[in-house]
C-alpha cells in the first residue's frame, strides 16, 4: 500500500506539471533569486523537478536588480532576495505576495589561500578587497557597513584599494581570478568557491521570498512550499545556510 500509494502522488504531481505546462523548458515557470542563492537553488531546482517532476527556469543576480526587472514587468514567477528590504520594496508596490523569510547565511571574509584570514587584512595597505555593489545587492550593504564600523571604508576608496562589482557571484569570482586579494561575500558563494574564510562578525543575512502577483504561477507556490521541507532544509545547510521555517 505504501509503495502504491508513493507511486500515486508521483503520476498525480506528474499529470499536474503537464496540466500547468511547466513539463517543458519553453513553457517553464520562473525563480529569479539572489546570487547568494545560487549554489543551492540550482541543486534545489534539480531536487524539486526529480521530486514533483515540475521544472522552474532560473535566474540569478543581484536582488536589487532583480526586484527593479519585476517592477517593469519581467516574467518572473518566484522571487528569492537576499534581504527583507527588497522583497518588502516590491510588496510595497504590489508585485509580490505571500513574503517570509526562507534562510539566514553569514558574511564573510574571503581569499584563494586554503588559510583562514585575518580580520586585519582590510586594513593592509596593499590589500584590494572586492565587494558585491551596495546599491543593488545586500550582502554589499552589508559588507559596506561593516567596513565602516571598523573605519576602514573611507581609507579603502580613497586608496583606490575597493572594487565594486556587480553581485556577490562576481565579487567572489573577481577575487579567485586575482583582480583583487579579498572579497566579502556570502559563505555560501566562499564554499562553492573553495580557498579560505573568516566569519565577520555582523548578523547573519536574513533572505526573503515571495510569490509574484498576477502570473498564476502554480508550479512557484509549489517550489515555495517545498523550500520549507526537510529535503531542501539538508541543502540548504551543507550550502552554508540555517532554513528560517516561521
């Protein structure tokens, strides 16, 4: 009876993504999310179609960024924001429903070297350090702040020794490739790209999601749920982040 009925809820979520359209990559619904976000949500994504057999597109990028490309209409169907902020904005503006917080992930330090760095190291003279850009994404404003409540922000732009780029995933990659000594990023993006990390001490980043309004977006009110699961909790650990279920 157990295997039967297993194998029910499968034809059941099967029949339902093709009733919906979401069985092919044409016609698929769409997660825009945080580039946070993005080592375990494509790992997410892959779990969720194995699982439901519904697949979701993806696009990732800074959440500012995001936000201001769904406030003129882009088709995005479920949005993941690295903060509170962004996913209220569009709330605000009656583009977003349903929001909660999904997960909390640090701040952190990071180089190429497998040694964890010193805190210190921002305020070496000869030390460029890269952050995402804090206008648009929140682990920058985040980094931002921190740089300031240390004093160092000032000195770092005046010495030309701060690199702005445009979303965490860049500012983590522009580090690896040498284009600057250090970055501040996520620990999710620090432990998909390897090398060494220090925690910084600021409050975790608390990440936001929502449902975009008016798209009938079946398949993303289900992949929401899902983020809320035992399965997608497991990922979202071994990717560095604490699941927020309230």
């Amino acid at each position: 009876m157990k295997r039967s009925g297993k194998r029910l809820r499968v034809i059941l979520a099967l029949s339902t993504a093709c009733l919906l359209g979401v069985c092919s990559v044409a016609s698929a619904e769409v997660f825009a999310a945080a580039a946070s976000l993005q080592p375990v949500m494509e790992k997410i994504a892959v779990q969720f179609e194995k699982e439901k057999g519904i697949h979701m597109d993806s696009v990732f990028g800074a959440s500012g960024a995001l936000a201001r490309q769904i406030e003129a209409g882009a088709p995005f169907d479920l949005y993941l924001s690295a903060d509170e902020k962004w996913a209220r904005y569009l709330e605000e503006k009656g583009k977003l429903e349903k929001v909660r917080p999904v997960a909390e992930c640090p701040l952190v330090l990071w180089t190429a070297s497998e040694k964890a760095p010193s805190l210190d190291l921002v305020k070496d003279a000869k030390v460029r350090l890269v952050i995402a850009d804090p206008a648009v994404a929140p682990y920058g404003a985040l980094a931002k702040a921190y740089l300031e409540k240390i004093r160092a922000y000032a000195r770092l732009e005046k010495e030309s020794r701060l690199i702005v780029a445009g979303d965490v995933l860049k500012a983590g990659l522009a580090a690896k490739s040498g284009g600057a000594d250090a970055a501040c990023i996520p620990l999710s993006i620090a432990m998909k790209l390897g090398g060494g990390w220090t925690e910084i001490p600021m409050p975790p980043q608390r990440l936001f999601g929502g449902i975009v309004k008016g798209r009938n977006a079946l398949a993303a009110l289900v992949m929401f749920d899902y983020l809320k699961t035992p399965q997608a909790g497991k990922l979202f650990r071994e990717a560095g982040f604490e699941p927020v279920q309230r």
